[in-house]
C-alpha cells in the first residue's frame, strides 16, 4: 500500500503538500483551517521584528495564469504573533515559522522567537521581489546568503529552511551558499518578478510598480529550479510555485522535491486543493507502483 508521508530535514509530515507562506498564513485559526483541508505542514505569513503595514492598494492583480502582488511584508511584527502561534499550535501538524530581516542578527533574533512559539523550523525569506532592503535583495548574494544561514543557524536547534528567488543567473550558487552555511533545505521558488500595464490607464496597475507572479504561469521555472538544484546539492528540496493539481506536484517531486508547497491555488481553486491533489498522487502511485513518496524523488534525473 502506498504511503504519502515524508521524513524532511527530520520533520516527519503525514502527507508532502505544505502550506506556502503568505497565503492563509496571517492568523492562527487560518493556519488551523489549512489543516483541517489536509496541508502536511504549515508555512505562516513572513514575519518581521516590527509590525508593517506593506504598501498601498492597489497590491494583487489577478490575471488569467495567476496572480501578481506587491503586498510589502505586510505583518503584525513577532511580538504579536506569539499569540497566533500558539493558536496554530493546535493544529498538532509541523508549523514553520517564516522571517524576513535585513540582516543576519535580525534573522538570528526571529528565529529564536519562533523556536520559542514552538515552530518546528524556521523558513528564511530570502526572495520577496517586490521589499527594499530586503528578501531578493538579500538573497541574489550568495556570500550574504551563507552569513545569514550560519548566523541563524548558530541561534537555534530547529532545521533551518531558506526560501531562494528565480530572479537571479547565481541560483546554484545561492543553493550551495545555504547548504554551506549549514541550511537543512532548500525552498525553490518565491514569486517571479513582474509587472502589469493597464492600456486604458495607461500606467501600471499595482501601487509599487512591480509585483511577484505567481500561479501557474511560473511552474516551469519552479520544475527547472529545482532540477538544477537537486543536481548541484545535497540537502532536501521543497517546491513551490504554480502547483494546482497531482501532476503539477509530481513534476517537481520527479525534479528532486521531496515535500511541495501549495499557495495561489487555494485562491483560484478552493481549500480542497489540498485533497484533491494528496488523492491524485495516492491513485498515481497504486496504478504506477510506486510505495513511498522518496522513491519518486529525483527520478526524472535518471
């Protein structure tokens, strides 16, 4: 008989699907929603030392092949989100606690307070396009990369999971940098960024310019990310970016991703998305013989 579950960076989920970060992962009790609809483990919003507001509306754009934001890291700041936390703590399924600083000793300090909370890992947002001073702009070095990775992971007993952009020609060596600096796996990708014009206005549409794309439209950049990734390293991979059904998720567990992340399809599709597609894969796997989710990951490297 088939088994969905998965043993990543020694968290032990029932099933490979993860909530993404920044989508139903603002509040506690949303958190608990996502895994009551079957999420294996849950990504909250990114948090930040001090409350934000994010930039003015207009901040998302829907488009035909997905979304387009430019939100600005919008969050109640870590202080306040203990409360949530602990809310989220009910949903008894592994909880990563997702931060954003702009630099290491702020990375350090969050990760701590998410330990404390009770966070299973920690997710560094190394990637948002769209936040001056931090996410891509931090994450598109890779010596700034390892700094922060050692430096968090120096600060804690939990894995440490770094979350990479596609904007940038040095993804691999962004990946090795967080291997080096001791990161226990490697999240690909964030949004890509993007922007859109409204020919009737005659100017862009979203408030900051330009945004991050998600949904369908980049899975295959995310699917080519993490091949590229599984080739040149070492530690798990998580995948993320487009993913809306079974196969979507098989094509970057094949890539070399041994759990998946879901976020814009819980808009375009319904909270079942979960279901549907831990139902998809399970049926995949009796028809083609496969017994464990590991078996299939990386396959398409052979």
């Amino acid at each position: 008989m088939s088994s969905l579950s998965v043993r990543i960076a020694g968290m032990d989920l029932d099933n490979p699907t993860m909530l993404a970060s920044g989508i139903m992962g603002e509040t506690g009790p949303s958190l608990v929603k996502m895994a009551e609809w079957g999420a294996g483990a849950l990504v909250t919003k990114s948090i930040g030392i001090e409350p934000r507001f994010g930039y003015s509306n207009p901040t998302l754009v829907e488009l035909p092949f997905g979304y387009l934001n430019c939100m600005g890291l919008p969050n109640p700041g870590i202080e306040a989100f203990g409360d949530e936390m602990s809310i989220a703590s009910t949903a008894n399924i592994p909880i990563v606690g997702s931060i954003f600083a702009s630099d290491e000793d702020g990375f350090a300090e969050l990760a701590g307070r998410m330990e404390d909370y009770g966070a299973y890992a920690v997710e560094l947002n190394l990637s948002c396009p769209h936040a001056e001073g931090y996410g891509m702009e931090l994450g598109t070095d890779p010596e700034t990369v390892r700094s922060i990775v050692t430096a968090v992971k120096g600060s804690i007993n939990i894995p440490v999971f770094a979350k990479v952009t596609p904007n940038t020609e040095k993804l691999v060596d962004v990946g090795k940098a967080v291997q080096e600096g001791g990161g226990d796996a490697v999240v690909a990708i964030n949004t890509v960024k993007a922007m859109f014009i409204n020919v009737e206005m005659k100017r862009p549409v979203l408030s900051n310019i330009t945004g991050g794309l998600s949904g369908p439209a980049i899975r295959p950049i995310g699917v080519r990310c993490v091949y590229e990734l599984y080739e040149a390293l070492d530690i798990p991979l998580i995948g993320v970016g487009g993913i809306e059904n079974w196969r979507d998720a098989l094509e970057y567990i094949m890539a070399g991703a041994t759990a998946i992340q879901v976020g814009s399809v819980l808009g375009r599709k319904g909270l079942d998305s979960f279901r549907e597609i831990l139902g998809g894969i399970e049926n995949y796997m009796n028809i083609s013989g496969f017994n464990s989710i590991e078996s299939m990951v990386g396959i398409a490297h052979e």
